[in-house]
C-alpha cells in the first residue's frame, strides 16, 4: 500500500488531503482508511518534529486523531 501511495504522490499531508475517493482507493485504502488518512493529514500535527518531543506529547497528539490509539 505504501509504495502505491508513494507511486502517487500521495505521501504528504497536502495531497492526502486534496485526493479524490477514486485515487485513494487505487492506492488500497478502503472507506475506513482513507478517513483515518485524511483525518491524520488535516490534523495539523507537524510531523518534523515528533522526533524531538516526549513520548507523552507524541501520543497525545497522535491519538487526538480519529482512527489512531496507542495500539497504532
């Protein structure tokens, strides 16, 4: 699915969230999927810099997102 995604630009946020049903679908996502990715995509959370904040705060943004738990 990944490198689907990647094949079609479909990688950042932007463009996840300017894609059609139609291309995400070709990518794999089913109905469930592309939600939560465009959920993640207009979350504004700055990917960038997960790397360099706690682990507490890491979780807490990610999880604030529909379709993303801890067990993600």
């Amino acid at each position: 699915m990944w490198v689907r995604l990647e094949g079609a630009c479909l990688t950042a946020p932007g463009p996840v969230s300017a894609a059609d049903d139609a291309a995400l679908l070709a990518c794999g996502l089913s109905r469930q999927k592309r939600r939560y990715a465009r959920a993640l995509a207009d979350s504004g959370i700055d990917f960038a810099t997960l790397d360099h904040q706690a682990t507490e705060t890491v979780l807490k943004d990610l999880t604030s997102v529909t379709g993303i738990g801890v067990w993600t």
